[in-house]
C-alpha cells in the first residue's frame, strides 16, 4: 500500500475528526437538540470515537503493532487533546473550560480503549505470517 493510500486510510480520519472536534468547540453549542443532552455524555461519546480514531491511526487498524503504545498511547493522546481543546475553550466567549469535561473525555477515552480490546479479541489471534 503507497504511503498516501495509508495516510488516506489511517491518518486523514483522525485529523479530520480533531478538526472537527475543534470546529464544534470554537462557537456556541450548533443545535437545542445538543443542548438537551447532558455535557459530559457529548464528552464521553465524542472523545471514546477520538480514541478508536487515535488507535487506528497508531496501528494502522485494531491490530495494536509492536513498538507503537500499545493501547496506552492512543489513550495518552486522546486525554492530552481533550485538556488541549478546554484550554482552546477558554478563549472563545460563549464555551466554558471544565474540568469535568476532561474527566468526561478521560472516561470517553478508557472507554475507547475497552472498545479497541473487545474488536481485538473479536478478530482472534494473530498468524505468525508476516504482515505485507
């Protein structure tokens, strides 16, 4: 696989989302539907989705790659982005920076990583062949 069609598959999903994430976070909530929702079940959703995108980014699929953070990296980054996008919310007028929504987004992201274990261990153990 050319090194475009592997950012294309496992990066450019992530970086959208991030950008997206950061989108959503630079004005005011976008709908009343949203603003019905409690916050931190948007935080949680939202960042378990950036874990899954993180780890397949990281792994280039479910499959966690020796040398690459195993399942702890994708989380670390996650969490990091989370406290990034609250420090970015301080400086837009109509958001409020929260702790609560960075434990929100910790949960989202261990979440995510009880998602990525159960897809892993739906997918069975790896072949000794090597990957091409």
């Amino acid at each position: 696989m050319s090194l475009t069609s592997r950012f294309i598959l496992f990066r450019l999903p992530v970086v959208l989302y991030a950008g997206l994430i950061f989108f959503l976070s630079s004005g005011p909530v976008p709908s009343t539907e949203l603003e019905n929702i409690p916050d931190y079940y948007l935080h949680f959703s939202e960042y378990c989705l950036f874990y899954l995108a993180t780890f397949w980014a990281i792994h280039e699929g479910f499959r966690p790659l020796q040398g690459r953070g195993s399942y702890w990296l994708p989380a670390v980054l996650t969490i990091l982005f989370g406290i990034s996008d609250e420090f970015h919310q301080m400086f837009v007028p109509s958001r409020v920076a929260s702790v609560l929504d960075v434990l929100a987004d910790s949960a989202g992201a261990a979440a995510g990583t009880a998602v990525a274990l159960f897809i892993n261990r739906l997918n069975g153990p790896v072949s000794d062949q090597a990957e091409s």
